[in-house]
C-alpha cells in the first residue's frame, strides 16, 4: 500500500499552490539535502515532464531550493528561497529538459561542496509523497510502496550489522536492502525497505550509532 | 489495517466504534506512536485550517499570477445581504472553501486535504458547518480523521493525484471524504458515512483536471466550492437514509478506471477542457510570456 498514514491524506501542512509541485518538490530537497549532510556550495537541477512546464506557475524551483535549505514544506520561509539561498552563498542553477520521464514530475538534483558530490533523482508521486528513484547514478529499486529509510554512515566493518539489530530489535523486517559507497572507507549509504514503519525515535537511535552520519526517512 | 470501506465499516460495527476511532486505532498501529501525539498533529493540522480560511475571508488575498483571490470576501458580503438561495449554511461552508483555495494559490499555508489543490473542500465543510452543530473541539479533530479513513481508502484502490486520475480524484475525493465526515459529525452512522463518500463521489466522476496554464487556481478554486456544496447535500441525503445503489468501494473502483483511461490532455496537463478555450490559452500566454521575460 502506498499510502499507510492518515497523515498522507489530511496533510502535509504547507505553503501553497501544489502538493505535487510544490510539498514534493520541497521534500525531495530536503531528502537530497539531508542524504548530502550539508549546505551545498552549488546545486544544478534538471527538471522533466510536467515540472519542466510548469515550475514557474507552482514554485517548483522556489519549493526545492526551499528543500535543499532544509526547510520543512510548512515552512514560510520557502516563499523566500531563492533569496536566502544566495544570502547563504548556495548557486542554483535550473534546466528545463525535454527527455521523458516515467513519471511527469520528476527532477534531477546534483549537490556539490569541494570535492563532495551527491546526484538525486527524486518523484513527485501526488498528495506531497516522493520516490527517490535514483542515487549517484544507480538505480535505486524500491517498490515505492513500503517504508524506506536511507542511512548514510562511515565505510567500515559492523555498520550493516548494527543497523539491522536496531530494526531486529523493534521487530521491523527488512524487505529490501542496498548498500553503496563512494570510495572505499569513506562515506556509504544504506537504503533500507521494511515492512514496518520505521519512526523518529527509532532512526534517532540508529543515527547515534557510531559511524552514523545521517537517517533520512521518506514519509 | 483496513483496505476497503467495507473493511473499515465492518471494524467499526463490530467494535462499536465510529470510523474515526477506527482511524486513530490504526494510526497508533500503524505509526508506534501515542495517541495524544497523534490527536495534537491533527489538532496542529486543524489550526492551519482555520487561520487560513479566516486568512481568506478577512484579508485581501490575490495569487501571483492574478488570477484568483477575493471571491471568499465577495460571497461572505453577499451572505449579508439575507437574499442568498441557497442558505447561509451551504454558502458559509462554499466561502470557506474559496478562502482556502485562494490562500493557496497565492503561496499561503494551508493542509492538503487529500491535496493541495483540493484542500478548500474539508476544511469549508467543517468550519461551514461549525455554526450549525457546534461540534466540541475533540469532535472537529474527528472529523478529519473520518474524512481521513475514506480518502485513505480511495488513495490506496485508485488515486488522489490530478496528473494521475483527473480531478475526480482529487476534488472528487475531498468531496467524497467530506460528505462522509459530515455525516458522522451530525452523528449519522458509519454506513451511512460510507453512503454519503459514494453519492458525493458518483456525482464527480469523469471530472477532468484542465488547469488554466497549469496553475492550482481556475477552475480548482470553483471545484473546491462546489465540492462543498455537494458534500453537503450528500451527507443530507444519506442522513435521510438514502442509500447508494452501487457500494461506496465500488464507486471508487468505477473512479480508478475511468481515472486511467481518462485521455492525458485532462490530467493536469493544461492541454485540454477550460485551459484549451481562447481565454484559457489567453490567459496562460500572458502569465507565462511575463514570467519567461524575468526568468533566469
């Protein structure tokens, strides 16, 4: 089921005009930004389908610069973005791409700071709920219709191991798992899909594991 | 967890509980969270609606692009006059939903109900109807989990994304969901609810999305007011004891397909119905062609 809370239908609180493309886009910001663990120094967004067409009309660059700045989709803040942004020294750049996408709200994120990179692919699926599609250039293979927590950590030995005893420990079940890294020993990535809702305090606790840098969930 | 309406009826005629229980049941399950953690979210959820449908009755709301905002403050006026035909009950609920809608478009903050383009519908029925029931404040919170579990339902079975099932899915379900939390307010029973979503969602189906240069306001803000209107009406219907012919679950499933074969150019591509005319193409020309100038 893709939709498993009462708060995807009344909700989200947000700044107007689209929950697509504007709460959605604000949200994959956010992810990107919490996946990348820092203000950006540079962002260049792709957009596609229906967000190519019709960003200007819905704040669609104002919602993901919004997101990128770690602003919440109730935040009003947002209605600024593009001003903070510069204030704040992050460079946005768009581009309207013709490709066709599989789904029509879709927008292509590549956050930089020195030699730190991180591209997303995120989707805007309707009522404000994302999909991240992509990451870094691999396909992420989540069914989009279960939980999904990302977890970016330090590449060492036990870090796999201690996230699934959390989850093991609350009796979440893991029903899909990648792992990535950039380069050997440096920063990973773990996207985790579980059968169970994984909440707050349970990704704060797996976020003061040691080695954990990051939990981002996608509700 | 309940996947049908018939599911979400049959747990609450069992337990003896309304549906909205049946929600917040499901949400503690569901989340692993308290229930007063839960009530407080959408007590927060229910204050974001009221300051905006205060917003757009009391202040002088207008969108960016200029197409929307001021109808909410012109129907409250006409209210005044005593002339009204349709009675202040309904044209309340109607204003309400407009103000919403116009805050909205103009960037405001609002909560999406299921969506954001189909927000003014819940919210406009609720404070609509606030004058006449005078539902405590638990009772308010309520409804929106009721309006909750029905749209809950349509958005797992078939859609509440305008791009994806036209605007049947959206304003159609707000409408549909607030029928159904209407009837409960006014303490109608869970089958009854369930009558009200489907008379509400019959009349809504084949709904197109045809936005006036892809933006959330012509025709959406009208949509919303009239979903009020309907949702109303509806719950009255079903609180007679009317019965919908075709099961509720039925009626959604009858919206999910007639959503995918609905022709794309009526899902929110702004390429078919009102945003096709000369002035829809006017229109969208005039806003775009200004903003393309300024762009970056």
């Amino acid at each position: 089921m893709k939709y498993r809370s009462v708060f995807d239908i009344i909700g989200p609180v947000m700044v107007g005009p689209s929950s697509s493309h504007t709460a959605g886009a604000a949200r994959i910001g956010r992810v990107a930004r919490h996946l990348f663990g820092t203000l950006p120094d540079k962002v260049t967004i792709y957009l596609y389908g229906s967000f190519a067409k019709t960003y200007k009309g819905h704040g669609t660059d104002i919602a993901l610069v919004g997101g990128l700045l770690d602003f919440d989709t109730f935040d009003d803040r947002i209605v600024k973005a593009l001003t903070l942004a510069e204030e704040m020294g992050m460079e946005v750049t768009f581009h309207e791409e013709a490709v066709e996408m599989e789904h029509p709200n879709t927008a292509r994120l590549v956050l930089e700071k020195g030699d730190e990179k991180l591209e997303v692919v995120g989707v805007s699926i309707g009522g404000g709920k994302i999909e991240i599609t992509e990451l870094n250039g691999y396909t992420l293979r989540l069914s989009g219709n279960q939980p999904a927590i990302f977890v970016v950590h330090r590449d060492q030995y036990g870090a796999i191991a201690k996230v699934a005893d959390v989850l093991a420990k609350h009796e979440i079940n893991i029903s899909y798992m990648e792992v990535s890294r950039r380069a050997k020993g440096r920063t990973a990535l773990m996207v985790i899909e579980t059968d169970q809702t994984v909440s707050q305090s349970i990704c704060e606790e797996i976020k003061h594991l040691p080695g954990m840098l990051n939990v981002v969930t996608l509700d | 967890m309940f996947r049908t309406v018939a599911e979400l009826l049959q747990i609450a005629e069992t337990e003896k509980i309304p549906i909205s229980e049946v929600m917040i049941r499901m949400e503690i399950e569901e989340s692993g969270r308290s229930r007063e953690d839960i009530m407080e979210q959408m007590g927060r959820n229910l204050e974001v609606m009221e300051k905006a449908v205060e917003r757009g009755i009391n202040e002088n709301i207008r969108s960016r692009s200029g197409l929307t905002g001021g109808d909410a403050k012109l129907i409250q006026k006409y209210m005044e006059s005593g002339k009204t035909l349709s009675g202040d009950t309904l044209l309340d609920a109607v204003s309400k939903a407009v103000s919403t809608n116009e805050v909205n478009a103009a960037m405001g903050k609002i909560c999406a109900t299921p969506t954001a383009g189909s927000a003014g519908v819940v919210p406009g029925v609720l404070f609509g109807l606030k004058p006449k029931l005078n539902p405590s404040r638990e009772a308010m919170i309520r409804f929106l989990f009721t309006a909750g579990a029905f749209g809950f339902v349509v958005a797992n079975n078939a859609s509440i994304s305008g791009a994806a099932g036209g605007c049947q899915a959206e304003v159609g379900s707000a409408t549909g969901m607030a029928a159904a939390a209407a009837v409960e307010m006014a303490g109608g029973t869970p089958e009854q609810s369930a009558h009200a979503m489907a008379i509400a969602l019959k009349n809504m189906l084949g709904l197109i999305c045809d936005p006036v240069a892809g933006l959330v306001e012509v025709p959406c803000v009208m949509r919303n007011a009239m979903g009020a209107a309907q949702a109303i009406v509806a719950a009255d219907i079903a609180l007679a004891g009317v019965k919908s012919v075709i099961p509720c679950d039925e009626v959604i499933e009858a919206m999910h397909v007639v959503g995918r074969r609905m022709p794309t150019i009526y899902k929110e591509t702004a390429e078919g119905g009102l945003a096709a005319t000369p002035t829809g193409r006017r229109l969208a020309e005039k806003i775009f062609g200004s903003q393309t100038s300024s762009g970056r």
